[in-house]
C-alpha cells in the first residue's frame, strides 16, 4: 500500500510556520497603530478639555500617519 502525507493544520510546514509568524506580526503591529491612534485623541481630548486651543500642524504631528498597505507589486500605496 502506497502511504501519503497530508497537510493539514497542525503538521508544523515551512509554510504554515511562515503564515502563522506573518499573522503574529500583522496582529502586533495592527494593535500597536491601535494603541498610539488611541493615544494621539486621548491627548487632544485632554487639551480640549482644558480648552487649549491645538493649532491644525501640531494636531497632524500629535495623530499618527496612516500606514500605507504594500501592493501585490511589491511596491507601497500612498
């Protein structure tokens, strides 16, 4: 009898290895944009609050850029 070697989750692939530590990352890097766009409002939040007024080019360096995704091309977005 001929023997076979299945693929499913679980086997410990270079592939899968690969896929899981690229989701791991993507994960952590999504939640640390998370945690600093939550940050840049709570601290324009408090300067409201106070009524200090933020002028518009120190509001865009307080808010953080967004990240740009890259393209199946290799190259990014804008």
């Amino acid at each position: 009898m001929k023997g076979y070697t299945t693929h499913f989750p679980g086997h410990g692939t270079l592939f899968e290895e690969t896929y899981l530590e690229g989701k791991a990352e993507g994960k952590a890097e999504g939640q640390a944009a998370g945690r600093a766009e939550d940050r840049a409002a709570l601290i324009l939040r408090v300067l409201e609050k106070h009524a200090i007024h933020v002028p518009e080019d120190i509001r865009e360096r307080i808010t953080p850029a967004p990240t740009s995704t890259p393209s199946p091309s290799g190259s990014t977005a804008p």
